[in-house]
C-alpha cells in the first residue's frame, strides 16, 4: 500500500530537493511520527493506523511548524490526509509554514474512516495512495439540529461540565500556533475552577475555531472526557460555509471571511 | 453577529439574547429606544438558564 509513497519520498532525498520526509514510523510495535532524513529508513515507514480512526494519529502539521521554525531554509515532505491538506493551506494563509518549503505527500482514507469522522472531503488533492473517496453527510450536527432550545441547552450543559480543563483540545490543535491563549486569560474567562467556566471556555474556543478549523478531530481524540468537541467545530464549519460561503482549508488564496482586511 | 447567534442556538441558548446596534454618542433618542426595546424583548424570554445554573451552583 505504501510502494509509490516510499518511492516519492526515497527520489526526493536522494536527488536532494527535501531535507527530510515528516511521516510515521512503525517501531517495537508502536507507531510514532519520524522524520526520515536517510533512504535506507523508509522500510520502517507506516501509515498509522489508517483503517480506523484510532490512537495512532499525530498533530505532523503541528510538528511541521516546530521544524520551519529550527530550519527556515530547508524543504521538507509530510505526509497528509485530506483534512491535513486543508490545515496546511490555512496555516499557509496564516503565515506559518511557506508554501515553497513543503512538499505534500497524499493518501486517502478508507470508507470506514471517512465514515467514522463524517468527513466533508476524505482525500487531499495531492492524493498519491489510497481511495479516493466521496463525502459523508453530517449526521452527529443534525442530531443537534433537530433537538429543541432547552435539550439542547442541557445536553451541552452535561458534556461541557465534564471537563477538566487539560487544554488537551487545545494543545494538540494543529491549528492553535497563538503564543498567548485567550483560554488561559483570567481577565476574560473565568480561571482556577473545574469544570471551567461553561459554556463560555467551551464557546470561546469554537469561535477561535473560525477559518482554522478543518476538522481533523484530533481534539475529540485527545480528550479525556470525551466531549463531542469535534460535532461543536463541524458546526463552526458548516456556519461559516452556509452563512459566509467559507469553505475552510479548501481553497488556496481565499482568506477566512473574518480575517480579512482590505489595504488600498 | 450572524456567527455568534447560531452558535448559541446550537449550543441551546436563544439567539435573541445578543444584539448589537450602531448609535452615534449624538442620538440619545435613538440609543432609549434601543436598549428599552431589548429590555422588553429580553423580559419576554424569561431568565436566562445560565442564571438558574449559577443560583444552584450559590
């Protein structure tokens, strides 16, 4: 299944045109992200645990930026899904990774995975490996949908005060690169109390979700409460797209309807 | 605006709730008017369940 990634990846370190391949690698029975720096590595290469969405997924974009910042001149390969693409183009947008510096290597996920994260777009456009599957409807939101005020206003209520406030949701985000966090401001929310303060921590977040969010769901994985943060961003995502017709991470050049400013 | 009254409603608040208006420091009519009439139509959805929420947690 990985032949013509390993290939990819093997002509470019050798003709020299990437400093290194940021993928997984399968060692002593673990999956763990590797950056592949010497051809003769990639037997180890792994594509994770691809047939399900499980705990083999790791923030690459996140680990990306680390590296751009340690070695700003140099060209590097990831290896992406669909919804990495999408996070790459906005962190692009963003001004935190260049464009020129990172070569995308794409596979597409299983339907059973695109199923299990409802995914608006299962494959990247740099699609190398994989299927090339077909969206999945948005079922967990419309649940929510069709529930009226105050059911809803108590299911949230329920699922948010679970939280512990690990800021797991947070600091695993590939798409949270700010150095000072609003979540952590006692002047606007509320701090020292488990649960936070709810719904605001919660809500806060999800509006900082606006135009980054490309709904990788490594936030839902990564919590221990299991609050269905990702069903709160896919509806960030399907506002933003229904209202502002701001499809996130889809497109190249255009920008978040909320963070644009005109200079004439 | 639009944004953040749909995330209330998805997350059970009602979206009336939230309301924002432009008046000039000039129109002190203008800005009566306003704030009463979103005094009335805030009495009419009744006490936040935010407020309830934090009375049981007192």
């Amino acid at each position: 299944m990985s032949t013509k990634i390993k290939e990819t990846v093997q002509a470019l370190l050798i003709e020299g045109k990437i400093k290194g391949f940021l993928g997984l690698r399968e060692a002593n029975g673990n999956i763990m992200p590797h950056l592949f720096c010497d051809p003769k590595e990639l037997d180890s290469l792994s594509l994770g645990d691809w047939k399900k969405s499980g705990d083999t997924r790791y923030p690459l974009n996140q680990m990306m930026i680390q590296l751009a910042i340690a070695y700003p001149n140099e060209t590097f390969a990831i290896l992406v899904r669909g919804c990495d693409e999408r996070g790459l183009r906005e962190l692009f947008k963003w001004k935190q990774l260049a464009e020129d510096k990172v070569i995308l290597i794409g596979i597409g996920c299983p339907d059973e995975l695109a199923r299990a994260c409802e995914c608006e777009k299962p494959f990247p456009d740099s699609l190398l490996e994989g299927p090339q599957g077909t969206r999945v409807e948005n079922e967990k939101v419309a649940s929510i949908d069709k529930m009226g005020l105050e059911e809803r206003f108590t299911f949230w209520e329920a699922e948010f005060n679970r939280c512990i406030k690990c800021l797991g949701c947070r600091n695993i985000c590939p798409m949270c690169f700010c150095n000072e966090c609003t979540l952590e401001e006692a002047n606007l929310i509320d701090t020292g109390a488990v649960p936070p303060a709810n719904p605001t921590f919660h809500l806060v977040r999800a509006i900082h979700m606006v135009g980054r969010c490309i709904d990788c769901g490594l936030c839902e994985e990564a919590c221990p409460a299991d609050i269905p943060l990702r069903t709160l961003y896919k509806k960030v995502g399907e506002i933003i797209s229904k209202e502002f017709g701001y499809k996130t991470g889809f497109s190249v050049d255009e920008k978040s309807p909320f963070n644009i400013i005109e200079v004439k | 605006m639009t944004f953040l009254k749909k995330l209330l409603e998805f997350s059970g608040l009602h979206p009336d709730r939230v309301r924002t208006r432009w008046v000039s420091s000039a129109e002190a009519v203008e800005f009566v008017h306003e704030v009463s009439e979103f005094v009335e139509d805030i009495k009419k959805l009744g006490p936040n369940p935010l407020k309830a929420k934090a009375k049981e947690a007192a």
